[in-house]
C-alpha cells in the first residue's frame, strides 16, 4: 500500500481526493446565534403583582416568569360563569314553552304566529346562551394568560418589566420578557456558490468550539445581502449545554 502512494505521488493523490470527496473538508468560519429567539408579552390588561425572573437565568418550559393581579380576571371569570348558569335556565324555560306551544298547535288550538314566537324565543335564548359560553371561555383564557409562561426551556436574555407595570392595549402590547432556547443554538457563516452545491437543508455537519464539537442540521440556505446575490449564508442549528456557549461566539462548520 505505501509503494502504490508513493507511485501515485502528489498528483495521484489529489486525483483520490477528487474521486473521494470523503477526504476533503470545508471548513467555515461561523458565529452562533440564539435558537427560537422570542420577546413575550401579556395579552391582557391589568396590574404585573409579581416577576419572578431575572435576566440571565434559565428557567423550564411551563414556569411563571410574570403574573398581573388576577383580581379583575378572576372577577370576570365569575361573572361570565354565573351568566351562563341563568341564560342556560332561561333557554331551558323556552324550550319547554315551544314543546308545550308545539303540542297545543298540533291539537288546532295555537295559532301559526303563536308557534313562531315560541320558535324565535328559543332561538333568542339559545343564541344569548352562546354568547354566555363564549364570553366564558375568553374570561378563563384571559385569567390563564395573566401568567406569563416559558413556551420552552429557555434562557432570560431581557426582563424589561417591574412590579406595578400596567398593561394596557392600545395598538400592541410591550415586551415584558425577551429569551432564547437554552438548549438549541444556530451558527451562520458565508457560503461560496461552489460550496453550496456540496451541502443541501437537512443535511448533517458538525460545530466545532475550541475541542468541543456538535452535530449540527442544516436548516436554511439563504443570501446574506439583497445586493449581494452571490453571498450565501449558511445556517445550522445544534444542541448544546456548555455554559460559556452564547450568541456571538465563534465556531466552525465543518462538512
């Protein structure tokens, strides 16, 4: 074996190289970026009663970072449920009527006009109680949402929210809470027009930080700059727990 390589010599072994694309690597110099980077907000009103996070603290999916006082919410929610419960009396009340309208019309002693106003009353009362139901539900959904959650295990990149905070609706809400994915990352490097035709999306390359190296996905191709079109830019996502492991840090592609 080392008698035919010698033989091949330099340009014999370029040519392997080039029948075995294997052997050759290109190597991209990439920076990482926050995976699923999201700035969260309350979609109701009211008064913020608690904070319970801090920039820089990594939390679980499901945990309480904000709470507004629930008073109001849980006052509403009250309301909407005893609503439901007397219109749901009253619609029961109408169709009896109509049951008793329809069986005095069926023995010729219930005018037609009397039938259609037992009909539209019931109609109103199902109508008013659907209403009551739906108003009900959006008063749960507003006292669950007036705890702001994490929609995954992330890391808290921003709390730009304070105790006594009001939110009020005008045309958008303020971001209450800006994290990132704690766990996936996304690394970026500029990609040639040649080097693009060896990689597609989905395909599995590795991230390399100082020793520590992550198999990573390809997940986007794209331009770099509108006016730029022959810039690529090549985009990776991985999974990572080392605590020194942040946006902006350096790494390589390698593929």
């Amino acid at each position: 074996m080392r008698y035919f390589l010698n033989s091949l010599g330099l340009t014999g072994l370029a040519f392997l190289f080039i029948l075995n694309p294997a052997y050759a690597k290109e190597e991209l110099t990439a920076v990482v970026d926050w995976a699923q980077h999201v700035d969260l907000t309350i979609p109701v009103e009211g008064i913020v009663s608690k904070v319970w996070v801090n920039t820089g603290q990594k939390v679980k999916k499901g945990q309480v970072l904000v709470e507004l006082d629930k008073r109001i919410v849980r006052a509403n929610l009250r309301q909407a449920k005893a609503n439901v419960a007397g219109l749901q009396a009253s619609y029961e009340e109408a169709k009896r009527e109509l049951a008793r309208a329809q069986e005095l019309y069926d023995r010729t002693v219930l005018s037609d006009h009397d039938l259609q106003v037992a009909k539209n009353n019931e109609v109103i009362a199902k109508s008013k109680l659907e209403l009551a139901k739906s108003k009900y539900v959006k008063a749960q959904v507003e006292l669950e949402y007036a705890s702001l959650r994490a929609p995954f295990d992330s890391i808290i990149l921003r709390r730009s929210v304070e105790v006594g905070k009001a939110i009020i609706k005008l045309q958008s809400y303020d971001t209450l809470i800006t994290l990132a994915s704690s766990e996936k990352y996304l690394a970026s490097a500029a990609l040639s027009q040649s080097q693009s035709a060896l990689v597609n999306i989905g395909d599995t390359v590795r991230v390399v930080n100082n020793k520590q190296s992550y198999s990573a996905k390809i997940v986007a191709i794209e331009y770099a700059d509108v006016n730029a079109a022959e810039q690529l830019l090549l985009v990776v996502e991985f999974s990572s727990n080392e605590k020194n492991l942040h946006a902006g840090t350096a790494v390589k592609i390698i593929f």
